[in-house]
C-alpha cells in the first residue's frame, strides 16, 4: 500500500504540473474543465476502491 502511494505522488508530480492543468483548463474552456475535473475524481474514488478491496 505504502509503495503504491508513493508511485502515485511520484507519477502525479511528474506528469500534473499545477501550472501547466490550469492554463489548460482556462485555454479549453470551462465545460472541458470541470469534466476533465469530474474524470480524475471518479478515477481517484476508483483507484481507491480497488485498493482497499484487496486489504
């Protein structure tokens, strides 16, 4: 559990610039934002309900 956390704060550090997503989202459009929002949440909640099935 311990080094799968760290291999999500890692990849997302690399990958998820604050910076970079919010220009992002201002340059696509709000629509496009708060989808793009709802998507990594409902991922985020998924990741987690795998996680804690298998303990």
């Amino acid at each position: 559990m311990r080094k799968l956390f760290w291999i999500l704060a890692i990849t997302s550090v690399t990958f998820l610039s604050s910076c970079e997503i919010i220009g992002g989202i201002f340059k696509a459009g709000a629509y496009t934002g708060i989808f793009v929002v709802v998507v990594i949440i409902a991922l985020i909640i998924w990741l987690l309900s795998k996680l804690m099935r298998k303990n």
